[in-house]
C-alpha cells in the first residue's frame, strides 16, 4: 500500500562511499524506480515525464533526488535512470503492455491483438447538486499546511450511475491513472475468476516449483496465504517506510528482479506459515506468476487476453494496462493503470457481489472472502486484497465499508450501505497519503443520498463503457 523511499537517503549515501561493493543492486531499487514510474507516466498515462519525476518519484527518493538523473527517449519510448553516474536502470514502452524493466526491446511474443479502446472527447459528468460540487470542491482544494493533495480524479456513483465526477487539468475521462496497491485488489479479481472457472484451488498448496517437495516447509503455502499476507516467506515488508527500504527484501523483488514471482518464491520462511501477518509486495509477485501459469499457461500474451476477456471486458474496462516483469508475469501488487471511470466499474463489481448485469464474474461468496478479516490484520483491517471497516478499525468510514488502497493517494471506497462508489486518484504526499480527504469526500457523499431528493439520475455505468454494451454480454 505504501511504498516511500524517503528513508533511504541515509543508507544511499553510504553506498556511494569508494569501495563498496554493494553498491550496484542496492542502487537498482532508486534506478528502476525512477525509470519505471516517469516511462509509464508518459507513456501510458500520457503525463509529462518532468511532472511526473517531480510529483511522483522525486518526493520518494528523498535526499537521493539529485542524485537521480532521467532521460527519455521519446523515439524508442524508453526512460533510462543513473545514479550519480554510476549505475543505471532502463524502461521499455511495450503496447499494450505498459512499460517493462529488464527487457531493451518490445518482443513479438508479446504482443497483445487488442490495444486498449478510448473514447476521446468525452464529457465529464457535472455535479447537478450543490452538496456534491462542494465535496468535490474540498477533494480538489489544496491544503494550507505545505502539503499537496494532487488529487487527479474523483468520480462517484451512486447505484450504479455516475452522479459527478471531476478532473484535474491535464487528465480527463481517458486518462488511465496508477493504482498503485490497489492492483492488488485487481489481482484478487483475476483469481476469483480463475476459482470460478476451476483452473486455482486457493485452499491448496500454491502451484509453486520451488516448494513442490512435500519436504520443503514452504509447500504447506496456499494462494490464500499469499493473497492474505500470511505466506510466513522472508519477502520483507510494504507497509511501513524504513530506512534500509533499498536492502528491504519486498523492493529488492519488485525493482532488481527480471523475474519478480521467481525471486519472491526463492526466499525462505521467516515464521510459520499462516502464524503472522506482513503485508509486502513478495507475496503478490508470487501470485502474478501463479495466474501466468493458470490463466496463459505461462504465455504472456494469453495471460493478457485472459484478463481483458475475462474481466476487463466484461465491465466495460477498455483502457486498463497490467504491467508485467520481464518474463511476462502481470505485477499485480502495483503495477496496474486504469480511467478513473474504470476504477469505479471496477467497484462496482464488487458492491454487486461479482456479478455484471446478469453475468457472473466472481465465484459466489468471493466478495464475502475478500472481505473477511485476515487474523493478525486487526490494527490496519486486512483482508483478501482488500482493506476493511470493523469495530476495532473502521476508519471514520461508514459500518461495511471496504476498498481498494494504493500509496500516494489512490481509493475506491465501496460502501454497501449507501449503493455507493467512490473513487479518488492523484499523488499526494499530503499525511497518511491524504486518507482524512476520502474519508470526508465519502461522508459527504453518505450524506447526500440520505438527503431529500437525492437520486442516482446521471448516466448507467453500464451504459458508458469504453465497449459496446453489445459486447459486453
């Protein structure tokens, strides 16, 4: 959920000191950090490469900042990132794969024969109540404390139809915006459709090579361990910033690995399996290998077409990217761009209980799964790539609630109770990635649908989709 790399500066510095022979994989977390985030930003958000290095990576490399140089090659759409001159990583744009670390040039295997479908010039829905543009006034204000709030998007749907949404200048309904953690939520989705198609038993020992030895103590771990953070493997932590984040086994997986799933199945067992909860980016890589095998058998391209077919166009998702490491697996833990519209379809599906119009997506009982507290989660509320509301932990949020969360900013607040959908994007650095301004956003909002005439009059989800509703069925 929360990555910062502010931390660091103190152990980056050290690295740069003559003699240290650590210094080239220590230096590969900052490097391909950098390089990844500004070559998505421009290339699949099409945001503009020095905002983006100033907004999003700069304020997680602390110190390190200047020590960080960038350079795009709008040609080659490839961003490479040195430090201090002496080590370098570089990202590849791969249509429409997104951008790729480890791989210098795009590969036929991986080519994908739908590229994402957009409707440019589509008009954002107004607010046509006074209580709605005020919370949206608040999202968007920014505060007078120093922090920024960069709030992107915000859309909200009330049963099932857009009732406002608003845009920051230069994004706008077509902009696919970074999830951040949120993709982990998205890979919950691609497993619950792999259970209900029979291909993933998540109670079973996970379909992993390395612990396939009845011997080895981590054959006992299941896809539900991994996906409730219990899997007991050393794979480090994503929750918490810390000053040894460049040695920490979770960014280590995620930015000096070609093979995230491989290096993150590789670690051994920290505690029992199943006995602690540590919420980290390692389990998740071990899962966007798992559904390559399951949903592709191990090719990227139908991988790809499993998970459009599957899901994305079944709820009118047209413009999504799931980024992959360079052997094709999908980086489910953060890596997933989506329209602010397409996080809220994405919401949608579960408020719905997994169902689309009269489709199942989800196996029946999946969203109840997902949403069902992870033991040892209690302080945070953690459940099955989700986070939650309960009585020792409920957020300021209305009772039920539940969401998907990723770092600097980025929610999809489900609230049952209300038929609400409530989507916030952008990069703040503003406290605790400014939660307080969602869960006010979302009050409001509450509010307003208890309110005399309040009524879900804008536009169906369903009748909005990037697809035909043709296509859909």
């Amino acid at each position: 959920m929360i990555r910062d790399f502010r931390p660091a500066a103190l152990a980056l510095g050290a690295l740069l000191l003559p003699g240290c022979s650590s210094l080239p994989p220590a230096a590969a977390v900052p490097t391909a950090m950098a390089a990844h985030e500004v070559c998505s930003a421009m290339f699949v958000s099409r945001i503009d490469g020095k905002r983006a290095f100033a907004d999003t990576v700069a304020p997680q490399l602390g110190l390190a900042g200047p020590l960080i140089h960038v350079q795009a090659d709008p040609t080659r759409k490839a961003v490479t990132a040195s430090l201090a001159g002496l080590y370098a990583r570089r990202a590849v744009y791969r249509e429409p794969y997104g951008c790729v670390v480890g791989m210098e040039a795009p590969s036929p295997v991986l080519r994908s024969a739908q590229p994402p479908n957009l409707t440019p010039g589509t008009a954002p829905v107004r607010a046509g109540d006074a209580q709605l543009a005020a919370a949206l006034d608040m999202a968007f204000a920014e505060p007078s404390n120093g922090s920024r709030r960069r709030t992107y998007a915000a859309v909200i749907v009330y049963d099932g139809r857009i009732v406002a949404e608003r845009y920051a200048p230069g994004v706008d309904v077509d902009t696919p915006l970074h999830g951040w953690s949120m993709s982990k939520s998205v890979t919950n989705a691609l497993l619950g459709v792999l259970v209900r198609q029979g291909r993933l038993d998540m109670s079973a020992p996970a379909p992993v090579p390395e612990w396939r030895g009845a011997a080895d103590p981590r054959h006992p771990i299941t896809p539900d361990d991994l996906l409730r953070m219990r899997s007991g493997l050393d794979v480090g932590q994503s929750l918490m910033p810390r000053w040894n984040a460049p040695f920490d086994p979770a960014n280590r997986i995620m930015f000096a690995s070609a093979d995230m799933g491989a290096a993150a199945a590789s670690r051994p067992l920290k505690s029992p399996v199943g006995a602690a909860w540590t919420y980290s980016d390692g389990n998740t890589a071990i899962l966007g290998r798992i559904i390559r095998q399951a949903a592709g058998g191990g090719d990227p391209a139908a991988t790809q077409d499993f998970a459009r077919q599957e899901l994305f166009d079944r709820l009118g998702m047209g413009a999504v990217t799931v980024e992959t490491d360079a052997t094709g697996s999908p980086i489910g833990a953060t890596q997933v761009y989506a329209t602010a519209r397409d996080w809220a379809r994405f919401g949608q599906l579960y408020l719905d209980d997994g169902v689309v119009g009269e489709q199942r997506v989800l196996p029946p009982g999946w969203v109840r799964y997902s949403t069902t507290l992870t033991p040892g989660s209690e302080p945070y509320g953690y459940g099955a790539g989700f986070w939650l509301t309960s009585r020792s932990n409920n957020h300021g949020l209305p009772a039920g609630s539940f969401l998907a969360r990723g770092a600097r900013g980025q929610y999809v607040i489900i609230v049952p109770s209300a038929r609400l959908v409530v989507v916030k994007l952008g990069d703040a650095d503003a406290p605790r990635a400014d939660f307080q301004t969602m869960v006010d956003l979302v009050n409001s909002v509450t509010r307003w649908t208890r309110s005399p005439g309040s009524s879900a009059d804008g536009p169906s989800l369903a009748r909005v989709p990037h697809l035909p509703a043709a296509q859909l069925q």
